[in-house]
C-alpha cells in the first residue's frame, strides 16, 4: 500500500472533527532556543512562560533525589496529596481531583458534559487550552469579546447562552491579561444553571477565590495549578475543586496513574514549606509593580495593570513582533501577540530583579533604533 493510500486510509478513519484542528502552540524549549540564537541556556533570561523564576521549594529537590521506590506505580486516588490539598484549600479531600496540570482536567471536563455539538463559552483574550480542549472533544466553541478593559463582558456572556450550552471558561486571574472577574458576576453566570468553570491559575498572586461557592453551587468549577506559584511547571500538578454531585461522575473518567511519583512527592514538600515559597510570591508581587513603573516610566511599551505574576504591554503599532525579535537576539525572551484582540501586545512574566533591569536597558537600546 502506498503512502498516499496510507495517508487516505487514515483521513477516513480518523474522527472528522479533528482533521481540521491546529495544534497547540507551546513555547520553544531553551535548550531549542539556545542553539537557534546562539546563547548558552544559562545566559537566556526566560520571561516567556509565566514560571516562578525563584523554583521550588529546596524541600522538594532533596525528597525527589532521595526517593528510592520509582519501580512502584503511584497513588492512584492522590490519597495524601488530596488530604494535604483539602486543608490547603479548606475544602474536605473529597471534593478535590488531581490531573497531570490543570489542562488535563481541563480536557476531562469538557469530555463529562460536552455531547457533539454543544456550546462552550470563552471569553476571549485568554488561555488557548479551552478552545483547543473545545475543539478536540467535538464542541462548538462561542468566542466573546472581553471588553475594552478586558473584563469579562458579563450581559454578551448571559445573551450568548442557549440550550446547547454547557460550560463557561472564565481565567482570573485572567491569562493573558491579568484582570479578575468578581464574586457578584460569577454568581450571576451560575444562575442559569451552566457549567461555569473559574481557573486560578494564578491565585496566589492575587488571592480572591471563589472555592467557597463550590459548596452550595454544583455548577461551579474552580481549578488550580502549582506551575506558577510554587515552581512545579515542569512536574505538571493542577487540581480542581468540585460538587459532591459532580466528584462522583469525574472520578469514572479520570485515568489512573495520571500524576506521576515526582509530582506526588513535589505537592507534599510543597505544602511543608509554603512558607519559603510565599516569600517567593511576595518577591514576584513587589517585583510586577517594579518592573510595572518602570515600564510605564520608560514609555516604549504600555504595561496594563495585573494581578498576576506576568504584565501585558501594548506595543507601538506593528512593532510587537520586531520588538520580541530584537530582545530574543539578546538573549531575554517574552510572548508577543500580533493578532486581535491582541494584535500589537507583548506579554512580560515577572522574573528576578536582575531580569527586569537587564530587559528595561535592552528596550532602552531598543527604543533609539527603527524596531528593525
């Protein structure tokens, strides 16, 4: 059989809907980088990714490395880490499941309640995985404009819902831009009895939540992560908050053995020493308002207001793109955005005081040349 035949077999096998869908575009790994600009990892400053630049927790490195049982497969029902999490969280153990990062969770969520065809609402801009999780499990996704502010337009929300809708994605703090939506409009959205999922991602750097409402409103979702504030990227450790009514089906479809033993290991050493790691969320919170005024005393780019551990600039017009260009060559690397609602953005994690002193100096050369 030929590689045409082949390449049509596997059209006509495939499920329809995902023939079309675009690949999620992660960030380019350092070492990939490294080699394209030409500068060593250790000389790259990563303000692409949103990490804690301070890492974990030193408890969690010496656990992993003395940890002697990688042979054995892992707590499959996150027994301790559910129990650690629930007095974290102040929620009982049992309303709490564990993925491997919120995106897999993400995913299992939609595929509980989305049957082909059914509606999900995002308000846009903001994080790619609930359009791309939309789409991989056969819904339809209705994209809503954030306001001029980027605060979640809650009347185009409540107007956009119909009978095929099912979920409401709302990041807040919100990824990429920062802001949070309020107790008094989620609870608006939970009366029209949708799905409403509320990703804190970034809590800890603003710390409103809306976990107590679980508890009362089965509709309400709240997801976490440990990639941002407490240095865990890389192990891939997210957790949602759940209804009891909701607990009982999630935990049907939840693969077993999807967080591995490092993971299980860094949560626990984690929440022993949350101290150290909120000295390191309070470094980065005096560091974003740092780094803020100092961007907006610069004046090339506009930062926006954040609660997070990351600021949105807008860039001079068609610059965003020349701009991250220019400061990768020098080894300091950002997001841009060159597309709506986006187009012209740069988006700039907060990383140590050196990182944003090095990228004010490259944006003040930048700033006495034509942006290439």
């Amino acid at each position: 059989m030929s590689k045409e035949s082949d390449k049509n077999l596997t059209n006509e096998l495939v499920r329809q809907h995902i023939i079309d869908i675009k690949p999620y575009q992660p960030i380019i790994p350092l070492d990939v980088l490294s080699e394209e600009i030409g500068i060593p990892v250790n000389r790259l400053i990563k303000l692409d990714g949103n990490e804690n630049p301070y890492g974990c927790s030193p408890r969690v490195k010496r656990a992993i490395a003395d940890y002697n049982a990688y042979h054995i497969y892992p707590d499959s029902s996150h027994l301790v880490m559910r129990k650690l999490l629930g007095q974290y969280v102040g929620v009982d153990s049992n309303n709490i499941v564990v993925g491997s990062g919120s995106d897999e969770l993400i995913d299992l969520i939609l595929r509980l309640y989305l049957g082909p065809g059914d509606e999900v609402i995002n308000c846009v801009p903001t994080f790619g995985m609930y359009s791309h999780c939309t789409a991989v499990n056969n819904g339809k996704l209705v994209d809503l404009l954030r306001d001029a502010a980027y605060d979640v337009d809650v009347d185009a929300v409540k107007s956009a819902i119909s009978k095929r809708t099912k979920i409401i994605f709302i990041a807040s703090p919100n990824n990429p831009t920062g802001n949070v939506i309020s107790v008094y409009d989620v609870l608006s959205l939970l009366a029209f009895g949708i799905v409403v999922v509320v990703d804190e991602a970034y809590y800890e750097f603003y710390g409103t939540t809306m976990v107590p409402l679980v508890r009362e409103h089965e509709n309400l979702i709240v997801l976490r992560s440990f990639s941002k504030w407490a240095g865990l990227a890389g192990l891939r450790v997210g957790y949602g908050v759940f209804h009891d009514n909701v607990i009982r089906y999630l935990n049907k479809i939840k693969p077993p053995y999807n967080v591995n033993v490092a993971a299980q290991i860094a949560v626990k050493e984690s929440l022993a020493d949350t101290g150290y790691i909120r000295d390191t969320i309070k470094a980065i919170i005096d560091e974003r308002k740092r780094l803020f005024d100092k961007l907006d005393e610069q004046g090339i780019l506009k930062p926006i207001p954040s609660n997070a551990n990351f600021i949105l600039c807008r860039a001079p017009k068609g610059k965003a793109k020349s701009i991250k260009e220019l400061l990768e060559s020098g080894g300091i690397i950002v997001r841009y955005f060159d597309s709506p609602p986006l187009k012209d953005m740069i988006r700039i994690s907060v990383g140590l005081p050196r990182h944003t002193d090095a990228l004010i100096e490259a944006l003040q050369r930048i700033g006495g040349t034509s942006y290439g």
